[in-house]
C-alpha cells in the first residue's frame, strides 16, 4: 500500500504539472494494443490500462490492481496432472498432499505509469521479481531434501507392505518438495533439474505401490462362493490378488441374509481380518451393508463392491497413518 500511495502522489504531481501529458515512458501508450503477460529476465511484467473517469487515483489504483491480477493469475495456472499408476497411489499421495503448505505470491508491484489526456486513459506496468521467489524456494527444498535424508539407507528387504509403512513419514516431505520443485520450474522453466534424495524416494514409492499384492483367504468354508467377485472387486480398487510374494493377507467371511427367512431390506454381514506376511495380525472389522428389497446379481456385486472399496480405505489409512510422524513442512 505505501508503494501504491506513492504511486498516486507521483500521478497527482503529473497531472498538476504536466497538465495529463503522462509521466512515465515505460508503458505503451493508449494508441498501442496491451501486451499479454511477458517473462523477461527474470520479472513477470503486466499491464492494464483504466479510463481516467472523474478520479485520476481511483483509475490508476484499478489499473494497477487489474495489471498485478494479470500477473498473478498467469502465475497462478494449475500444474500439469501427476501420473498416477495405481489407485493405491492415487489415494496415498492424496492423503499426504492434504499437508502441503500453503503459498501465496507477493503482489507485483508498480514499475510505470502513463496518462494520456487526449484518450483520457490510465496505463500501468507491474512487475514482479523472480529471483526473491527463487531463494525463498530453494532454501525450503534444501530443507526438505536434508530431512529426507534420514530416509536414504530405508531398508528394501521384507513386505512392500513393511517398506510402505517405513516410507509414510516421509512421503508428505516428498510432495512438499515437488510442490516447490514446480513453483521453480515454472519461474525459471530453464534450469536443468537435478538429482535429489526425494525424486530417488518418489520413485521408490511409485515402484513399491505398483507391485504391491495380497492374498484373500475364505475364513469359512461357505465364503468361497463369494472368492472370485470379492477378487475381482478389490482388483477394481488397484489391489492386485496374487498367491505370488503377497504383501499382505485378507481373511474374509461373507454372509448374505436368506431373503426367505429375513424381512428385506437384504444385508450382506462381513468380517476381514489383515494379516502380515508373519501371520501377524494387522487389522480386523465387521460390517453390514443393506442391499434392497431382494437379492440379485446386481445387488450382490454391489455390496461385494462397497466392501471392497471398505478394504481399501482401511488399508490406505493403515498405510498412511504414520505420515502425521513426518517433519514439520
């Protein structure tokens, strides 16, 4: 604002001294068309041009606020969306890009102004600096990179299970730095990326969610009738069923109420319980799922569904439930 301020007295004086001949020679004058937002060396430039109206300091305070909007919102586009190459991945950087910090660029500032009399015009410059923006995210990158470094000797032995679970702290960390990594990249779209403890840990953790595995197994003799479509329901979440290296056990029991005996709506009761690789227990709940008025194949593949898709919520929040541990962003 005092920027600002300032700019409004140096219009007043031009327009007392100069009788509206304009001040400033940096801008293009009301005859020429407005340039769209331009990157040079290092400075995001904008330009905005207001009708002077009856007050010369509201006009110029519009045309700058339109001209720093320009700006910002240039700035300010969506990043190019991440591959993702499995749900499970989707979902876990998910959950850690809800710690992300929050950023916001600086307001440009007021560089040139010109006044035209004859078109009764207001024509205002800003820019904003790069190079400020680029040290503030380089320091917070190197700070980033040097907490992960506690996790370049992270063991890659045992489950993908057992690595995922030692890799949450410090996935928040790793989308943190590729947060900033973008905001650099899109300031200075010219600098060559370099190596980093987090792009080796990004793409472990890619790796490690792609081959993830389980295995389902009947509590009962009677849920076996229910294997395939519970199978193929999971797979439809991204957790691939496999007998080969699983990451994880699923024990399930399936029970459909018989519609001949039970008032509708129809339920299906089920039970999971995860297992590690040790025959550890990992996880364990019950659930009931009303499924209309009769029983179809439909209805049957619907609940199979939503306990699958309940599978894989509790499995991403046991996977993820460490990264609260991570260092503060």
């Amino acid at each position: 604002m005092p920027k600002l301020l300032q700019q409004l007295c140096v219009l007043g004086m031009c327009f007392g001294a100069m009788g509206l001949e304009g001040c400033a020679a940096n801008v293009p004058d009301a005859a020429d068309e407005l340039p769209v937002v331009q990157e040079v060396q290092g400075f995001s430039y904008g330009f905005a041009r207001v009708s002077l109206i009856d007050h010369p300091q509201e006009a110029l305070a519009m045309a700058t606020e339109q001209a720093q909007q320009q700006v910002l919102a240039r700035l300010n586009l969506p990043f190019s969306a991440p591959v993702y190459h499995s749900q499970l991945e989707r979902q876990l950087r998910a959950k850690a890009q809800a710690h992300l910090p929050q950023w916001s660029l600086p307001a440009p500032e007021v560089v040139s102004s010109r006044v035209d009399d004859k078109k009764g015009v207001v024509t205002v410059e800003v820019a904003l600096a790069h190079a400020p923006l680029l040290q503030q995210i380089q320091q917070k990158m190197d700070e980033l990179n040097q907490q992960l470094m506690a996790y370049r000797f992270m063991t890659q032995s045992g489950s993908r299970f057992d690595q995922l679970k030692q890799l949450a702290p410090a996935l928040p960390l790793v989308e943190a730095y590729k947060f900033w990594q973008g905001w650099q990249q899109r300031l200075q779209p010219d600098l060559k990326e370099h190596s980093s403890i987090a792009a080796i840990l990004d793409r472990r953790f890619t790796v490690l969610c792609q081959q993830f595995s389980v295995v389902i197994d009947p509590l009962v003799v009677e849920a076996q009738d229910y294997e395939t479509p519970f199978m193929q329901a999971l797979r439809d979440y991204g957790i691939e069923v496999s007998a080969k290296g699983p990451d994880l056990h699923f024990e399930y029991d399936i029970e459909l109420t018989d519609e001949r005996f039970a008032p509708p709506p129809m339920q299906m009761r089920a039970k999971v319980v995860i297992k590690s690789t040790l025959g550890l227990p990992v996880a364990q709940w019950q659930s009931e799922v009303a499924a209309g008025s009769e029983w179809s194949e439909d209805a049957k593949r619907a609940v199979i569904n939503d306990l699958a898709m309940q599978v894989f919520s509790h499995l991403t929040e046991i996977l993820s439930e460490d990264a609260a541990a991570g260092s503060s962003l």
